[in-house]
C-alpha cells in the first residue's frame, strides 16, 4: 500500500511541512528508517535521528522547533505517538481485512450463525447454537464451545479456547493462546485431607474493545459471570480466576494472578507480576506497582501502593531506603553495644 504524505497528514488532522506529493509504503523506526517509510519522533531523545533519518516523512509535535534542517517531510500532529498508533491501527486492520473466506478443514455446528465477511482458518471449531456477529476472524485452530456468543469485528488468533456460553464482545483482540472460561480453581477440602471438585457453572463476559494477551487465562465464574468490562486491556500471561470483575478501561500487565471474586474498579493500572487476594475491591483509578502483592482492598480512588504487602507508594519507598541502609544501622548499632 502506498499513501502519499498529504493523505496521512489528512488522516491525522495533522500539517505537511515540506513536499506533500511524497509517497511513503511501509513504517519504520526513525533510526531506521530508508526512503519510502515514514517514521515518528515522540521522545526527544531521538531528536538527532531526526537529522539524519533516511525516512521519506516524520511525525513529529507541532511544538517542535527544528535545531538543523531535514530532508524528511513533516507532518506536524498535537501527539506524535498517538498519531503514530492510529497509523499502525489501520495497517493492521487492512492487513486483518485481507483475511476472508473460509479455509478447509473446518467445522460449524447445528444452529450456529456468523455474520457477512468473516474469516475461518483452517482446523477451527465452531459449536452448537453460536451467534457469531460480523467480520469476525476465527484464526486457524481456534476452538469455539456451545452456545458462544461474538460481536462484529472481533479477532481471535490461532489458537484461541472458548470454552461454552462464554461472551465476546465487538472489536475485541484475542491473542493465540487465549483461554476463556476454564474451570475457576474450586476444590472443598475433606476429612480425610483429600479435595471434592466444586463443579463451576459459570461463565465468561467480556464486554467491548478488550484486548487479551497471548496465553492468558480467565476462569468461569462458579456460578454468574467472571466479567471484564469496556475497554480493558490484558497483557500475555494474567490469570484472572472465577466470579472476578475487571472495571472499564483498566490495564493489567504480564504475569498478573487476581483471585476469585475480587472486583477491579475502572481505568486502573496493574503493573507486571502482581497478586492480588481475593473477595477484595480495589478502587478506580488504583495504581499498582510491579511485584506487588495486595491483600486487602483499596478503598480510595487514584491511589498508588507499591511493595509485598503492598501500601501507599511514596511510605514504600521511604521503607526501601531505610531497608538498604539496615547493614550499616546494624554496623553502628554493633559498635555502640561494643562501647558500651
């Protein structure tokens, strides 16, 4: 595909500064790039590439004062790297759109439906009474269970496990790996110190515009829905277990474990590799810093903990401090006991 500077620009809202008749093909780093790409300069660290950049046109801040003169064209946008992602945006979508039709072997069950434009691997299976919506893309060796429900425009990468009565909502992303609605971990323990299975009847909902990072897991609810709401954001490798809700655009990292019937409010932010206990809530707004582990809720909107157990960020940092200073307190602490 080949787009010319001012229809980007266009695209954008943005500004041509220099020849607007320039065609660009591809994306690239500015570091990187040759002629025929177009690349983006977001953090002013970078700014010297930008003089020397073999890119045919940059992105770059309409504040930006130029120190040396460039041989790229401009495209001057309010916000160069979120320019830059509607940019990469499109080009996977086109990308994305290229995939139609259906690719043998393959199967579809009794009573199942899916909508105008969608795209079936090969090796996928679909169940019994699905509804599946529009423009859907099914990646091969995706399993879709029984009475699984898909809204229009969503993906699902080779891979991807929908166990039945599961819910995807519309534009959502799964990555290759995906597997909802697994059994949550509910074992009631017995006299004899053995485990009794507790059978979970539940399932999983996920609303519009979520993203799902590859291998990640999110169990059915015992009974009701393990939920995740508008717009969330799930990185590879989180496990989210039975009856949890997960608030409206809130963004969790890698390596994330959240127990049972925890509730997570919105737009909050999940570092990597963080445990949260469960029956708790954690307020909108919370931030939580990478290897957290947080064993009781957090009541307060906007708040930030840090630390295992966690607790207010800027306290764990004044513990960390006095923490790396402990040999040298035990060193002075020694030699006082000594004189004494």
């Amino acid at each position: 595909m080949e787009f010319t500077i001012q229809q980007i620009a266009d695209l954008l809202k943005g500004e041509v500064e220099g020849d607007s008749t320039v065609k660009v093909s591809t994306l690239a780093k500015i570091e990187e790039a040759q002629t025929g790409a177009l690349a983006f300069l977001s953090n002013l660290k970078y700014e010297p590439y930008l003089y020397t950049t073999g890119a045919s046109a940059v992105i770059v801040s309409d504040k930006l004062e130029l120190k040396k003169p460039v041989s790229a064209s401009l495209i001057r946008v309010s916000d160069p790297y979120s320019s830059f992602s509607t940019l990469l945006a499109y080009y996977q979508q086109a990308v994305l759109a290229s995939k139609v039709g259906v690719e043998e072997p393959c199967f579809i069950g009794v009573g199942s439906e899916i909508g105008e434009g969608h795209y079936r691997g090969a090796f996928s299976y679909i169940g019994n009474n699905c509804k599946i919506g529009q423009n859907v893309r099914i990646y091969p060796q995706v399993y879709i269970g029984d009475n699984v429900t898909i809204g229009d425009n969503t993906t699902l990468f080779a891979g991807v496990k929908l166990y039945a009565n599961t819910v995807v909502g519309a534009n959502c992303t799964l990555h290759a790996g995906v597997v909802l609605g697994s059994d949550g971990f509910g074992f009631a323990p017995q006299p004899d110190g053995t485990y009794k299975n507790v059978p979970q009847i539940g399932n999983v909902v996920l609303e519009d515009d979520v993203n799902i990072g590859a291998n990640t897991t999110i169990d059915c609810a015992t009974m009701g829905s393990t939920i995740v709401r508008k717009g969330t954001k799930i990185d590879n490798l989180v496990q989210v277990a039975h009856n949890v809700e997960i608030g409206q655009h809130t963004v969790i990292a890698s390596q994330t474990g959240i127990s049972g019937s925890t509730k997570v409010g919105n737009n909050c932010v999940i570092a990597g590799q963080v445990g949260i206990v469960g029956h708790i809530s954690i307020a909108d707004k919370t931030t939580i810093g990478a290897q957290s582990g947080v064993s009781k809720s957090v009541k307060e909107s906007g708040t930030i903990i840090q630390g295992s157990p966690a607790f207010d960020y800027k306290q764990n940092l004044k513990a960390i401090t006095v923490f790396r200073k402990l040999p040298e307190l035990q060193r002075v602490l020694d030699e006082l006991k000594e004189k004494n």
